[in-house]
C-alpha cells in the first residue's frame, strides 16, 4: 500500500480486525500508550508530524476511523457513541492497551470526549483539540455571524446525497477549500504530496460516504451528549487561535473535573499540522504529569 506514511520512518503500518472492520494504525514507539484520531477532510497522515515527536516517549498508535483513510467503510454506526464502542472494542482486545491516553482533532475529538466521559476507567487523561463536538461547542442552532462561515459543513452534509452528487469529481477542490481556508498559513502547512495523500484517501469508494455519515449523525450525538456524566479523567482542551473551536477550553470547563488548557496562539484548525512542535510539546507535559502506566 502506497501512501503518503511512507516517507515517515520507524513506524508500524497494519490492519487490524475487530467487530468486522479492519482498522489501518500506524504505530511507533514504547512506553505509556497514545491513541491519536483525526477528523475530516483527513485521515490518520494528519499525525504525520506529531507521531514521531511523541514516540520517544510513548508507543503511539494512530488510528484511522471507520470510512476514514484506508480503514474499513462500514453501511453504519458513524454516531460517535457506537464509534466509542467499537474503538474500546478495538483498543482494548486488539491493541492490548487496558490505560491509554486517548487524543481527538476535529471528528476525532467527537469521539474522544463520550469516551471519556463513558469509559473513563480505561483512560489516564484524554486531549481534545479544536473540535466542534455536539451540544458542548457546537450549539443546536447555527445562526448568521462573522465566524459561522467555518461551521456551515455542518447543514450541508447532513442533506440527503446531494453532497455526495456535488462534490464527487471535485474531491480535491473540496478538501483544499478545507485546508487552506481554515489554516493560518497554508503555504507552510501543506505539500502538494500532503494534498495528494488527503484526495487518495477521500476518492477511496466509500470514504466521501463515511465522512457524510458522521456530520449526519451529529443530532443523534448531541442528544447521546447531553444525558453523559461529567469527565472524570484529566482533559487537556486545546483551540486554535482562527480556528473552528477556539472556545474548546472554556466550554469544557464545566463538564469535567480536570481541565486544563487554552489557546494555541497564530494557529487555524489543524492544529496537529500547523503547530506540531508546541502540540507536542504541551501533550508531552500533560502525559508527564498525568501518566500512570499501562500495558503497551
């Protein structure tokens, strides 16, 4: 399998079965384990920058999700309660790690945070990072302002195949409007093979499919999220300055015991990408002081 990890060195590519999905992880390192997942219009390869900075540290794992990168496209389960489900499924029994530090950027954070607030006995902390996550940054209604225009994704997915008819053929358009509108130095950010790794992976059939599926799923998440206890587990919640979520910190405040975090400063949305040295270095401090072993 050609793709854009290859130019990546020391890491473990797989693919791994649970619940009838085969789940693509890319693996590297030793020592307290990290679950890195990414969101949309990506993949795993968003990690490409951070996985390396972490794994001296820790065994790293990311993980792409089901109808994301080359990871299984199942016909449903795109809510994030059954996508919890079945990544503790695959963690637990598949990885083998029984305490990990579970991380989520964008979709992966949608996940991320009913994990933690739902299992929290498997986590030693969890770090979400500018993610519009259901009924917590994302409210029920969106209105007209001068900032909305980065959640409008958010009423066209969810219609029924029209997306699907309008942006087949132009994957690679799509996903630049994404990348470069919602970073704030694209130039800086992304290569042309970056870009050519994102169109593979999002032309891959059934991939457009499952992205589609967990912004038309983001009702259902917000009524799961609202009956979830408070998060236990130390939060780390991490927005960008111009990003979609800068508020992530402020609005987790208060449904977790532990939270830490703020503002990643000249930063946009992908914060894994555009600032992956200070990512990692502000996780690495978060795992120090939060570690507590596990099986890795």
């Amino acid at each position: 399998m050609t793709t854009g990890w290859n130019s990546i060195q020391g890491i473990e590519r797989s693919m791994i079965a649970s619940d009838g999905i085969r789940y693509h992880t890319v693996r590297a390192g030793n020592g307290t384990p990290v679950v890195l997942l990414a969101g949309f219009p990506q993949s795993s390869y968003a990690w490409r920058r951070v996985l390396p900075l972490l794994a001296p540290h820790h065994t790293v794992v990311a993980i792409d999700l089901p109808g994301q990168g080359d990871s299984d496209k199942p016909i449903d389960g795109y809510d994030t309660k059954t996508t919890a489900e079945r990544l503790r499924r695959l963690i637990r029994e598949q990885l083998g790690f029984d305490r990990f530090f579970l991380v989520g950027h964008d979709i992966g954070s949608w996940a991320t945070y009913p994990y933690a607030a739902t299992y929290g006995e498997d986590l030693s902390g969890c770090v979400l990072l500018d993610g519009n996550i259901a009924g917590v940054t994302l409210p029920a209604t969106l209105t007209v302002g001068p900032e909305n225009w980065k959640s409008w994704h958010f009423l066209f997915h969810p219609v029924p195949d029209l997306p699907e008819i309008l942006i087949t053929g132009r994957e690679r358009a799509y996903l630049e409007w994404f990348l470069f509108r919602k970073t704030a130095n694209p130039a800086a950010t992304y290569s042309e093979a970056d870009l050519a790794e994102y169109e593979r992976c999002l032309k891959q059939t059934g991939n457009l499919r499952g992205a589609l599926a967990y912004y038309r799923a983001v009702y259902e998440n917000m009524a799961h999220n609202a009956h979830l206890p408070r998060v236990t587990v130390p939060m780390l919640a991490l927005g960008g300055q111009t990003g979609s979520a800068p508020n992530l910190y402020e609005a987790l405040r208060p449904l977790g015991d532990r939270v830490e975090g703020g503002v990643i400063a000249d930063c946009g949305h992908f914060i894994p990408e555009e600032k992956p040295d200070e990512l990692a270095a502000l996780m690495l401090a978060f795992f120090a002081a939060h570690g507590t072993g596990g099986a890795a």
